[in-house]
C-alpha cells in the first residue's frame, strides 16, 4: 500500500498549492481580505482563514478581480485538504481551475491541477486524479520546471501504485528519480521519490532494493531546504520508518516490525493524523495477523477501517477490508468473512474503473506524444543554435583566412622590402668603400704633389731662378728643390750641332748616342753677379 502523507507536505512547497499576494493585484482591498485569511491560515486557525478567504472572494467577485479569485478559491481548497475534508476541497480547487484558465497563469494553474489531483487520489478517485496530474505534468514540461515536474510524477507513479498497475508506476518513478537527481540543492524531491520507490518495491517483492531506497531517502530528507517544515520532516521519517516496518512484515519477521511501527503510531497520535493513524494500523494488523494473533490482528484493521472511512480513504479501507476477510475466514467465521468480502468488492467497483482506465492510457499516451512533440522543437531549436553557431564560425574561419592571407602577403612585401633594402645597404657600402679607397689614393696621391704658383723671376740669358733669398740656381735645381719634379738631361736638335758642330751629325747618323753631361751643381754659395 502506498503513502498519502507525503502529497501534503508538496502542497505545501514552494512549488507547491500554496501562493503568495501578488503585487499585480488589480484591487487593493480584495488583496488585504486575502492576505489577511493566508495569515490565519499560517497560524494554524483554519475556520478564520476559510472565513478569510470567503470575505476576499465576495470584494473579489464584486470588483471582477480574477488573480484575487483565483488565489481564494486556490488556497481556501488547500485549506479544506488539510483538514481531510476533500470533497469540499475538491469544489473550491474546480472552481480555481476555471480563474486560472481565464488568467492566463500557467504556473499557477500548474499548481492548481497538481492539488486538485491530489484531492481526487485522497478520495481514491483514481481517474479524474491521474488526468490532474497530466494536465498538471504538461504545464511543468512546458516551463522547464524540474522540481514540477518531478513532484507530479511521483505523484502519478503513486497513483498507479495504489490503482496496481506496478509497472507503470515503476516507470514514472525511476524517471522521477533521475530527473530529481539532476536538481542542485533540492534534495526533498528525490527523498519523496526514493521512498515511493521503495514501498513500490515492497509490493513488487524486490525486496534486496529497499534498505539502499529508504537509506538514500532518509539522508536526502535530512538535508534540510528551505520549503521543508518541521511537520514535513516528521511525515519524511514516518514514510520512512513505516517502509522499513513493511519490509520486515514481508520477509516474515513480523515481530521486528511491531517496534518501528509502534513508534510510527506514536507519531501519528501526535500529530493528530487521521490518514497516518488509518496507515500505521494497517500495518500494525498485518503484522499481528502473520504472527497469529487474531485478536490484535482484528482490533488494529478495525480501527485502519474506521480511520480510513473517516477521512475518505478507500484505498486504505479497501485494504484493511480484504486483510479482515482473509482474517475471519482463517479463523473460521466464514459468514464474517463473506460479509467482508462483499463490502470490499463493492468499494473496489467504485475505485477501479476499467473506462477510467482506458482514458487514462489514452491520456498518458498524449502526454507523452506531446513530450516528444516538445523535445523535437526542442531539438529543431537546438540544430537552428547550431547552425547559427556553425555559420559564425565558418564566416570566422573565412574572415580569419583572409586576414591570414593579407598578413602573409603582408609579411612577404616587408620580407622583399628588407631584402631590397639589404641589397641597396650592401651596394650602398660597396660603393662607399670603392670611395673610400678612391679618398684614400686620392688622398695619397696629393699627398705627393707639391705645386709651384707665384711669380718666380727668371734670368733671361741663362735661365737660371732667383730664389727666396736671392740666390741664383739652375731652373731643374729650383724647380727640384721646390717639388717633388725630377730631371733628366739630354740635347734637343737645336742645341747639340752648337755644342758638337759636325761631330752632332755624325753621332746622330751613326745612331751613337753622346754621353749626357753631368748636371750642374746646385745650390752654389756664391751668388752670380755678372747676370744681374
């Protein structure tokens, strides 16, 4: 048998039944009735909410402020589900259905559904619960909301749980699981999955999976959040522990799980929790019943019975009505036995309805067609991503090869500019040493010149050159002494037949050469007055 506690502690979330004054409110006096009954209803006193909510919905409807319609209507039908009367809870969430489909609100008709699903499972109206969910699951699916999503799956994993189709429960809540495992921080969602795992696995006889089930979920509900109370963490343990008792109830130690249930009960006294008394005693019964204690054994399932009844819950009635035919028909009371057996079929006739059924596979059918219609716009948006991502980068790629071209063209221009420079340079120097070496020679050259300017005063019958200090001398001395000029001496054709007479002729027939005479002597020390 599954457990209901934990759709209460959901509602209370933050994503959840529960909702806050929005500061979008078109009336200022509807939105102070309003938060005025959330108030109330905070601090425990449920009759004055409920009066609260009714005052807001009268200046609400008045004024035609459909948030503040929505909202009343919304939280006055948690406020009846706290209090297990779901049949009222059921009228008021309707008609918050009906405003959040005329608001627009996505998320809080999300909601909405989420908790008028929950009301109709309470109530064992398995049907019209389930088509909730989906309607619910289909807004979270939409909005990308995660936690939504995950907190109305594991619902729905419940409901097929407590309907007996296993299987697909099994489904919804292993893809429950590993969609809550993906939230960071939200560790509340996977401890609610991880224990309807584990009761699913109970009934599924896998019972090696459960201990890791209820360890992993313990230690997630002990990972406190913000949107976890103290009233959540209590259910969390009670889940839990009424799991672990099961368990032993089914691998027949019985007598280990009187202890865990016991204290569950203690729990469930406390809390003044009808449902979880109804569950607690349940269990209690079916334990007394393996360990032959009859008496104890029909005491507990009567007292499951009466609980159940009182807060409509058919599906705990259901089973505390088939233990107790199983019960007096092994303890003899055959007619006790029938009579219970018939009752029970009754009540099963009005739970599970096979054209319910059917609807809801077709549903769950169109929900995931519309899952997967999703995901492929989701994909095509992706693959447009991509392809945007992939035209960027091949316009990067073509920009940068032509930047890349232009800085190699680029770079050979100066490459060949360099090399035609380096060209010039060498020429440049070649040239410069060429001068250098010209300067040089040059330089040398006219090292060696010495150069005679002036008047320089001549005898005019011998020729002979006055000097500085007045000193007659040879003009091939003057010149000698007064550059770097060397002479040679020799007969021109005009003097050498004065000097020689006939003998010039012969010497210059014969070819002979006449030795030159010698040079003058330079530099005499006596001056040449007969030239004056």
């Amino acid at each position: 048998m599954l457990l209901v506690v934990g759709l209460l502690g959901w509602a209370r979330s933050d994503a959840g039944a529960r909702e806050r004054v929005s500061p979008a409110r078109r009336d200022s006096l509807a939105g102070a009735l309003f938060a005025a009954a959330m108030r109330a209803d905070s601090l425990g006193d449920l009759d004055k909410a409920l009066a609260g909510f009714r005052r807001a919905l009268a200046r609400a409807t008045a004024v035609q402020d459909a948030q503040t319609l929505g909202d009343a209507w919304h939280n006055g039908g948690v406020t009846h589900w706290t209090r297990a009367n779901y049949d009222s809870a059921l009228v008021w969430l309707q008609q918050a259905q009906r405003f959040r489909e005329l608001s627009g609100d996505r998320a809080a008709y999300g909601r909405t559904m989420n908790t008028l699903g929950s009301s109709y499972y309470q109530l064992g109206q398995y049907g019209p619960a389930l088509e909730a969910f989906f309607r619910s699951l289909t807004v979270w699916q939409q909005a990308h909301d995660s936690v939504g999503v995950v907190r109305t799956q594991v619902n729905i994993g419940k409901t097929f749980h407590d309907w007996g189709q296993l299987d697909r429960a099994h489904q919804v809540l292993k893809d429950a699981e590993a969609l809550a495992r993906q939230l960071p921080g939200r560790h509340t969602p996977l401890g609610y999955a991880l224990n309807s795992l584990a009761m699913l696995a109970i009934d599924r006889g896998d019972y090696a999976a459960v201990p890791a089930l209820v360890a992993e979920s313990r230690e997630n509900y002990s990972l406190r959040h913000a949107d976890v109370t103290r009233a959540d963490s209590a259910g969390a343990w009670s889940l839990n522990t009424s799991a672990e008792g099961l368990l032993r109830i089914r691998q027949g130690r019985p007598a280990e799980a009187l202890p865990l249930l016991d204290s569950v009960y203690q729990v469930a006294v406390a809390r003044r929790s009808v449902r979880g008394l109804a569950r607690v005693q349940l269990y209690i019964g079916e334990a007394h019943a393996a360990m032959g204690h009859t008496r104890e054994a029909r005491e507990a399932l009567q007292a499951s019975l009466e609980a159940s009844a009182s807060v409509s819950q058919r599906i705990l009635s259901l089973a505390a009505l088939r233990q107790l035919a199983t019960l007096e028909e092994k303890a003899g009371n055959s007619r006790l036995a029938l009579a219970r057996l018939r009752a029970y079929q009754a009540l099963r006739d009005t739970v599970f309805d096979q054209d319910a059924a059917q609807r809801i596979a077709v549903m769950q059918a169109r929900v995931e067609t519309d899952r997967a219609r999703l995901a492929t716009v989701q994909l095509r948006e992706a693959q447009r991503t991509q392809d945007a991502i992939i035209a960027r980068q091949r316009t990067a790629v073509g920009m940068g090869g032509v930047i890349l071209v232009l800085a190699l063209s680029l770079a050979g221009v100066l490459v060949y500019t360099n090399h035609r420079g380096r060209q010039r340079e060498l020429a440049l120097g070649a040239a410069n040493a060429g001068l250098n070496d010209a300067n040089t020679k040059l330089r040398g050259a006219l090292s060696e010149v010495r150069t005679l300017s002036g008047l320089i005063p001549i005898c005019a019958h011998c020729k002979n050159v006055r000097d500085d200090q007045g000193y007659w001398a040879a003009v091939e001395t003057y010149v000698s002494q007064h550059s770097d000029a060397r002479f040679s001496h020799g007969i021109c054709q005009s003097c050498g037949p004065a000097l020689y007479g006939e003998l010039w002729g012969e010497t210059e027939g014969g070819g002979s050469s006449v030795a030159e005479p010698p040079p003058s002597r330079a530099g005499s020390d006596e001056p040449h007055g007969a030239h004056q």
